[in-house]
C-alpha cells in the first residue's frame, strides 16, 4: 500500500473540530505526541512487560516522563517522534520515533513499542513499522534505517526481517538483564538494496 498523508481521518473523540496531520497506514495513523498522551506513555515505561524490550532499566517517575514528552513534542533536528494510533477507533497504542538522524549520509535509527497490551499481537506494530518506514524514505528522503533489537526479542526480529530489514551484524554480550548478558542485534533497511550484505 502507497504512503499516504491525510489531514483528517475521521473525528478525534478527544479534539473534535481540530484536524491534525498525519501519516496513515492500512491499520495505524502515526502523529504528533501531545500532553494528553502523557498517563499512557508513564504507564507503559513503567510496565516491565514493555520495558523488558527497551533499554530503560528502571522505574520512571511522572516528572521524568513529562519532561522526556515535552522534548518529543519540540523535538531537536536529529529526531522526531510519533503517537502510533488504531486507525479504527483512534486510541493510542503505542509511540514511535527516528532519531540520531544524519541528514548528511541519510540514515537514522528508529524505536518502537505497542504499549497497549489490547493491540498485542494484532499486526499493529507491523504496520506502524511499514508506515514508519515509508514516511522516513518517500517524505524524509533518508535512505538507510537501523534498529537495535535484544537477541531474546524473537518476535521482533521476525517482524522487522519480514518488512525487509536485514541483519547487520551483532553487539556480542552488550547488555546486562536478568541475571546474564545479551546480544544486541542490528537490522537494518534501505532504500535501495546495497550491492552486497555481509554474511551473518
């Protein structure tokens, strides 16, 4: 499915008469975090459940989380982060994000989670990925992606080789969770596929 950006996809039930921009999907509507996304977002990075696929350790006080939202909304040059909602009921689910992005080279790498344990498991975050990806090439014009995912994070790494991202390499015993330490694995996507790929 092509890219697509819309003003207006129907009413907000919590903006009625306020059109925002946003990027739409086959299933989720990426947009602009606001304030009244911030009791979701504490939520969830205080949800073990999520954070156990984040690099954040531990718990993340309400103060914390307002100011790393008021940040997102008036993001730096090298970043830029997204609300990830249903595109069938307009509730968010989750939040995205590109960041340490080199407009010079063109790549970036990018996070996200489904925090909503309701969208689990239902092809959102696939489609969040997909619709994340297109923007980030066909609007940003950059040319490479890159995600760092734990080597525990099976169904991520399925996911992501799936919108044809590929292994890139490995940080070998890099993090430390759970009593033992992970490899970090790197996948990445571009634009045009490169000439060769090294062999993992």
């Amino acid at each position: 499915m092509a890219n697509r950006t819309e003003r207006d996809l129907g009413p907000d039930p919590h903006r009625e008469g306020r059109k925002r921009f946003m990027i739409a999907g086959e299933h989720v509507i990426l947009r602009a975090l606001e304030r009244e996304d911030l009791e979701r977002c504490y939520r969830w990075m205080n949800d073990p459940n999520i954070v156990r696929t984040l690099k954040s350790r531990y718990p993340i006080a309400f103060q914390n989380e307002l100011e790393w939202l008021e940040g997102a909304m008036h993001p730096g040059p090298a970043e830029r982060h997204f609300a990830i909602e249903r595109k069938d009921d307009r509730s968010h689910v989750g939040n995205a994000s590109i960041h340490d992005i080199d407009w010079v080279s063109r790549t970036g790498w990018f996070g996200l989670f489904i925090g909503e344990p309701s969208a689990w498991n239902r092809g959102f975050g696939g489609d969040a990925i997909g619709t994340l990806v297109r923007f980030a090439f066909d609007e940003m014009n950059l040319r490479k992606l890159r995600i760092n995912v734990f080597e525990y994070n099976e169904r991520a790494q399925h996911v992501l080789l799936a919108h044809g991202f590929v292994e890139e390499g490995k940080l070998v015993r890099d993090f430390y969770r759970e009593g033992q330490y992970h490899d970090i694995v790197i996948l990445s996507k571009f634009r045009e596929a490169p000439a060769e790929m090294p062999q993992s």
